[in-house]
C-alpha cells in the first residue's frame, strides 16, 4: 500500500477530469508507479477527513492485492469533497463513490472500506450511472427512445441500450432501492462499461488472432500450390516418359519438344489440375534434370539431348 503523487494533475490530488481513468498498459499501472515513486503508508488512516485530506495532500492512494487493486482519488467537481475508488481486477475495471456523509454508516472505519471495495460484493455505481448520463446528454441522445433518422455509432448503440434498460426496470420495480443497485450493475451500466473494456482491451488481441488465422490460411493455401505444382511435375514426367517408350524417335527430339506435347496429354487427363502451370513448362524440365527424384531416368529418355 504507498501514496502516490505522480498521478496528480496539479499536484493537490484532485481529478479534475473522470475520462483521466482509463485502462493503461501494466508497466504504467498505479500498482507499479506506487512502488517506483510512491511513499508506504506506515500507518493506516482511521477516518474518512483523515484519508481526504492525505490524498488531497500526496496524492492517490494505491492498495494492491492478490486478487484486486484499488486506487483512491479526491474528485472535484459534483462530487467535490468525496473519494473515488478505482478497483481493478485484471481487465475488469469498476469505479465507486466512497461518500463522506455515509462512510460512517456504511463502513466505519478506512479499514473496511478498503476491505469490502477489495472483495467482489461491491455494488455501487453512482459514478458510473452519472457517466452514462453524461455521455448521453453529451451524444444528444433522447433518452431510451430510438431516433429512425438517425445513424448510430457503436458507443451510442450501447448508451441507448443501458438507457433502455434503466427505463425498463424504473417502469416495472419503481424505487426499490435494493434492486436498484443490482440492476444498474448487471443490465445497464455494466453492458456498456464491458464494451468499452473489449474495445480497449480485448479487441487487439482479437485482431491479432485474426491476422494470425488469416496468415495460417495463406500458409495452407501456399501448401496447397506446392502439392499441386508436385502433382505436375510427376504427371507430367509420367506421360513424358509414355511417349518416348511407345515411340523411341522421339528421344532424339528435344525434351521441350516433347514436353508440350505431354503436357497437352496431361491437361486433357486432369483439366482442373493444370488450370495453371503449362507455362512453366522450361521450369519442369530444368527440375527433371537437377532434383534426384528425376534425374538418373530423365537422362535415360533423353541420352543425347536431355
């Protein structure tokens, strides 16, 4: 656990801007940046005024944990004079409003706090409610209601769904509180926050595994052009050697003589095969008399001229 104060856009500890909490590669992350310019924290804060105004004062506190890490800022603007919570637990990044006027009630002590914004059972989503709201009024969207005319792009899409999953569940639960939480967390503001992650986060990855599925499909396809030019080469040695065995004269003819003449047999016997090929037909011969697997019987057919 250290207090950091490199984070800070003007060194008094307050965000002034929410969008400067973003996903960040891990040799930036406030875990690593604590530990190289960070102060340990020698002695736990008790109180909420005691932790604000350390942060006001150093900077972000940053707490890492096996499971998760939380960093804690003093925010100004409407939420002036609370804390926000930043949990992040591998790519799932979650922020909550730690509010002064109900930290005693809730938690009791920085401890606790600290203790249950760490776990899993960490529900609130005041910020991120406020943020989809922003983000709306800012895209001039109306609310739930789909505007024919107008062309979406992906980030509308998904802040028009979580606003019209609020209004579903304001029309059927009304002010229950205590599912209130659970439903903004689950079907509204969660889906468009894990869009977001998969865009930051997900999708390179993706592309690179399209790339590479594309580029192991050219390798299967520059597999298959090898078989097929091997295909070639034997048949048409085999239909070389056919006529020269059924008439000897043409032994004394030149290989590229005889060569068009097979490959024509060759193309009539399998079309589909030499659909490409049968002007590489020099190429062949210069194989036939250079690979091994061609060259002692090669010079069998043709003695004098191949």
């Amino acid at each position: 656990m250290k207090q950091d104060d490199s984070a800070c856009d003007d060194g008094s500890g307050t965000i002034k801007n929410l969008e400067l909490v973003h996903w960040v590669e891990h040799k930036e992350s406030f875990r690593l940046v604590a530990r190289s310019e960070g102060h340990p924290v020698e002695q736990m804060y008790e109180t909420f005024p005691e932790l604000y105004e350390a942060i006001s004062e150093l900077g972000p506190l940053s707490i890492a944990s096996p499971k998760a890490d939380v960093a804690l800022f003093a925010i100004s603007g409407e939420f002036d004079g609370h804390i926000m919570a930043v949990r992040q637990s591998g790519r799932n990044i979650r922020r909550f409003l730690v509010r002064e006027d109900f930290f005693d009630a809730l938690y009791g002590s920085v401890q606790n706090c600290i203790d249950h914004l760490l776990s899993n059972n960490a529900l609130d989503c005041e910020l991120e409610l406020k943020h989809l709201c922003d983000m709306a009024h800012e895209l001039h969207l109306q609310g739930a209601e789909i505007d024919q005319d107008r062309d979406y792009s992906r980030l509308e899409i998904d802040v028009t769904a979580a606003l019209q999953h609020i209004s579903i569940f304001e029309d059927h639960f009304g002010d229950n509180a205590d599912a209130f939480n659970i439903f903004e967390l689950g079907y509204s503001v969660g889906r468009l926050f894990s869009s977001a992650q998969n865009l930051v986060s997900l999708e390179p990855d993706a592309r690179k595994a399209r790339e590479y599925e594309n580029s192991y499909k050219d390798r299967g396809k520059m597999g298959k052009s090898k078989d097929r030019k091997s295909q070639r080469l034997d048949q048409l040695f085999e239909r070389m050697a056919q006529l020269v065995e059924s008439n000897p004269v043409l032994a004394r003819m030149k290989p590229i003589e005889v060569a068009k003449l097979a490959v024509d047999d060759a193309a009539k016997e399998n079309p589909s095969l030499w659909s490409q090929g049968r002007g590489q037909v020099e190429m062949y011969l210069t194989t036939y008399a250079s690979e091994a697997k061609y060259k002692s019987r090669y010079r069998e057919l043709f003695p004098k001229t191949g």
